[in-house]
C-alpha cells in the first residue's frame, strides 16, 4: 500500500525511531524491546498513549488511575467504609469515591516530595495500598493483600474452619487435607457476604445490569463468574452462548454507504450481461420497481442492485461476495486495504465498542467498566479489535479479494474448519433475529 | 413480496429448472418458511448408504439473513455421526452462522455440508455434545458457535 518504510515505535521511550534488527528489534536509544512496527497509520501506538505517559515514572499517577483504584478500594472497602487512613508521611487524601464524583475528580496536584502511600481503611477484609517514592527512578509499588495489619481481625475466617474435621483415633498427619474447591469458599467467604458487601458484585454488576443472575454463593456453585462445579461452568457457558454479541459485524456507516457510486441502468449498459449476487437475477432494463434501476458497485467491483445491497450493508460492511471490507470488522477478516473516508467515531457507535456507558450490559461490561475508567478517552478505545491484528495486515491485503464464497463453497472445502477462534468473527446476518 | 419470497421463488424455479446436485434431492418446499432436502454422501465414505435430511428455516430478512439449518432427527432420519453435528441435528459450520453470505444459496449450503461430510474419516460426536445437547436453543441460530477445528 505504502512506499514509505513503515516506522516503528519505542513504548519505552515513546518516541518513533528505527530499530536494531539483531538479535530482535528494540530501540536504538534506550535499548528497550517494547517496540512496534507502525505498519497502518490509522492504528498509531501514540494515539493510544495517555496524556501524560511521559511521566509515568515520575510524575503523579495519571488522573484516570486514580480514579480507577478509588473505585477499586470504593468496592473492596463495602457497604459501611471506613475513613481512608491517611498516609503516615503525610499527603492525606480524603477522597470521595463515590460515582458520581469519580468523573469529576482530576488529577490533583500534589506533595512531589514526600513517598505516597494510600491504602484502604483498616478493619477491612482486603486492602489496596499504594507506595511510591518521589526519588528518580524509584518505582511504584501496588499491594493487594490482606487485612491492614494491627486490625481487630477476629471475624476473618480461618481456613481450618473449611477443612473436614479431624478423625479423632489420631491417625492423621498434620496437615488438613485441603481441596481446591474448599481452598476457593474459604477464599469466597474471606471477600464474601456476611462480610459487608460482595466485593465483587459491584464489578460484576456490570455485566448484568439485575444483578448476578442465578447469584447467591458458593452453595450453588456459582459466584459471579467463578464456578465449583460442572453445572455451574454450564450455566456460564450457555449464558456466554447466548449473550455474546461483542463481535458482530461492524455495519457500512451512511456516509460509506452514501459515497458508492451509483449507476442508473440504460440500454447498452455492460452491466446488464451481469448478475445481482443477492437476488441471483440479471441486471435489466425493464422492471415495475425503478429502485432496481439503480446498480451500486462496490469498490472491489461487484455490483449489486441498490435495494438488494444495500440492507446488507447496514448489517455488515462487507462485499458478499469477495467480503471486501468497506469499514474495519472484527479482526476475522483481514483487513482489506483502508477505506477512504471511513469513520471511526461512526462504527463506535456499533455493539462491540460501546465506550464507557458501562452498565450497558454485554459480557464485556466488566472490562469496558474497569477500563472505561482508565482511559477517559472513549474513541481511543472503540475499535479495539482491528488493532490485534495490524501486525498481520500486510501480508493479507490482497487476499480477501481472492476469496469468493460461492467458489469456495462448492468446491467443498472446509465448512466449519477456520483456525480462527470464534471469539474474532463477525455474525452477518441478523444473528440474533428470531427465525422460528 | 417480501425479498426471502422473491429470492427462494428463484432458487426454487432454479432447482425445478436444472436439478439438484448429484446426492441431494428436494423433499418439500411447501412454503417460503421451510424446506427440507435430503443430503447423501456419495462413494467411499464413512457415511456410505446413509441418508440425512436437513431442514431449512428461512425468516423474511433472508438471504440477508442467514436460514436456520438442521439435521432432521426424528423416526426417519438421524443426524449423521459428525464432529461437527450434535445429536440434536445442530450443525457447527461457520457459513450458517458468521460466515453466511447473500450469496449462498440451499443448494449450495447443501453442497457445502456434502463435502463437509464427504471429508470426514472418523464417525465420531463433538466432544462437547451431551453439554451443548442439554441446553441448546430450539433454534441453531440462537446458538453462538465457537469455530477451532480446522481438521475436519
């Protein structure tokens, strides 16, 4: 596509620079590793970037983290919190964590002196603890542990009270018999309920907009997303089977489709020796309803009637018969060379990338809540899909042209043998009308 | 008329026209909701002197919308023994479902699953059939299928 060598880019250093090649690519001036091959310049890492990754290692954590582990220590701390103990060396940080602050709060200045160390209140069943020192090149330590140390910790459970008791003829070595299904309740009850909140329900929540269906605890088997036993697993995943809809396909938008060029059917047209692919009839002059007189061709050159084609595309922009992509899918299919004039913030509207409204529901619910807080950014995250793939892009541009569905299927290849995982697919189609 | 009417009165004109490839045969399109065709395997195979019927259910979106397609199992027929088909008659095959296009046609998903079966060498359920069995939707199309094997 490009003439231009492609550039890399150094997220170490976070500079764009060219490699060293031997023995593996990393960065001339900081000899970093993390390094990339700009390859599609509308996938560039610095879009990517946070405001002020250049002073991660030194500056004040980014607003955005902050935000993220108050909410983290928000649900660990549970119904009743507790006051955030101040830092012994100062920096006291009464934040509040409350939702509808989260958003508001900023980065705030702060001491660039003194180490900061914030951690949830005591008394609490887990802790998230910050640390870090204001000396160049120290590093940021986060623990997540256990109670604050010095805590009345008597309502902790033990894990002794999960093993099964002891035969009492003595016979018994000295370490219980501890199981990985035990070792996980008492994990369960350690976090869990009649402890103040579920820790977790609130993440979780997320994803179920009512609440954790099929919920209860681990006498059911079922925590969330965590499972004891087959029943359980199958629950989860029958509702994954029947949730999933993170990668449906990413429709044409009005303005791709706007810009197909249109051709009004007249005699002597080269088009009339030819066949519309979805309706499998030819292309003719005479017809009752005058929208067949319009042909749209698509850039990969089939053409197709307007009204034929068109409720395709706004299911899936994609060619059905060579399945040239007129906007980015999901990364099944490789991505076809770029489509001018495409819009990003158009498909971000699509189900795969609903951004930050996080309480939309979907299995992906809990990551866009978690990350949604993280990058503040809702467009830098949207077509999250199309980036795993840039590093193959290249190589495969051509190939999707190359690939007509009709021949591929009568030749009676390998119906249901891609090597990709279904997780990457797209569902043409309607895949969630009901038929019956 | 609706566009399925439109597009399955072709296919169907198509089929009574020229005929059906060689091993599959039209058994009933009453209506323009379901068909059914019946899908042999034809020379050494493992499924030799065998006969399976699929069922198609088409919604009015078709074929922008992909047909429901099934094994027919019931006093007649039987899924085929297939990695790819649970007892239930469900048909893991990505063209039914992700990589459905407008330009498939019945008789070319019937093609398609022909081969599907003409290449398979060892008669066996997918591993997960009980489970998926248990709790599968009536309808295929409700089923979010996972594609990984790229042996059969």
């Amino acid at each position: 596509m490009s003439t231009r060598e492609p550039m890399w880019y150094c997220h170490e250093c976070h500079a764009e620079m060219r490699p060293l090649m031997v023995p593996d690519p990393h960065c001339a001036s900081c000899n970093g590793t993390f390094v990339e091959r700009i390859e599609n310049p509308t996938d560039d890492p610095r879009d990517f970037a946070v405001a002020d990754a250049a002073n991660w290692e030194d500056g004040p954590l980014p607003g955005e983290m902050d935000v993220f582990l108050a909410g983290l220590r928000s649900i660990l701390r549970g119904p009743n919190p507790s006051p955030p103990v101040p830092a012994p060396s100062g920096s006291p940080r009464a934040r509040s964590t409350s939702p509808e602050n989260r958003r508001m709060s900023g980065d705030r200045p702060r001491s660039p002196n003194a180490p900061q160390t914030f951690t949830t209140g005591r008394n609490n069943s887990f802790t998230i603890r910050i640390e870090r020192s204001s000396l160049p090149g120290s590093r940021r330590t986060v623990i997540l542990g256990g109670p604050p140390g010095g805590g009345s910790n008597d309502d902790i459970p033990r894990l002794s009270q999960f093993a099964p008791p002891r035969p009492s003829d003595g016979t018994q070595q000295d370490r219980p018999n501890i199981t990985g299904p035990m070792l996980a309740q008492y994990l369960l009850a350690l976090m869990g309920p009649g402890r103040g909140a579920d820790p977790f329900s609130e993440l979780l929540g997320g994803m179920f907009p009512g609440g954790i269906p099929g919920g209860g605890g681990p006498e059911n088997g079922r925590w969330g997303d965590y499972v004891f036993n087959q029943e359980a697993l199958d629950q989860i995943i029958t509702q994954i089977m029947e949730n999933s809809n993170s990668h449906q396909p990413v429709p044409a938008t009005e303005e791709v489709i706007g810009k197909l060029p249109r051709e009004v059917l007249e005699e002597g047209s080269p088009l009339l020796e030819k066949d519309c692919a979805v309706c499998k009839e030819q292309f003719k002059v005479e017809t009752e309803d005058p929208d067949e007189l319009v042909v749209i061709t698509l850039p990969c050159s089939h053409p197709f009637h307007e009204p034929c084609i068109l409720p395709w595309l706004k299911n899936s922009g994609t060619c059905p018969v060579c399945r040239y992509q007129l906007v980015p899918q999901p990364s099944s299919h490789p991505p076809g060379p770029p489509p001018a004039g495409s819009s990003r913030s158009d498909s971000s509207s699509s189900p795969g990338s609903s951004g930050n409204n996080g309480s939309s529901g979907g299995g992906s619910g809990i990551l866009q809540n978690v990350f949604g807080l993280f990058s503040g950014a809702p467009q830098n995250n949207a077509p999250q899909n199309e980036h795993g793939s840039s590093s193959s892009s290249s190589n495969n541009a051509g190939r999707s042209q190359n690939r007509p569905t009709a021949t591929r299927t009568a030749s009676g290849g390998q119906p249901s043998s891609p090597t990709r995982r279904g997780s990457d697919y797209d569902i043409p189609g309607g895949w969630g009308d009901q038929v019956d | 008329m609706a566009v399925s009417t439109r597009r399955l009165q072709k296919e169907l004109t198509d089929i009574k026209r020229d005929g059906t490839p060689v091993g599959i045969e039209l058994l009933s399109a009453d209506d323009f909701a379901t068909w059914y065709l019946s899908v042999e395997v034809l020379g050494n195979t493992v499924y030799e002197g065998e006969k399976f019927a699929l069922k198609f259910r088409f919604d009015s979106q078709y074929p922008i919308s992909a047909p429901a397609v099934q094994f027919v199992v019931d006093g007649q027929y039987q899924a085929p023994i297939h990695p790819h088909v649970y007892s239930n008659g469900h048909i893991c095959a990505s063209i039914l479902s992700t990589e459905w296009s407008p330009v498939l046609s019945v008789v070319s998903v019937c093609v398609t699953i022909q081969s599907m079966l003409a290449s398979c060498k060892k008669k066996e359920r997918p591993p997960d059939n009980d489970r998926y069995v248990s709790r599968a939707p009536e309808n295929p199309k409700k089923t979010q299928w996972d594609f990984h094997d790229d042996d059969v």
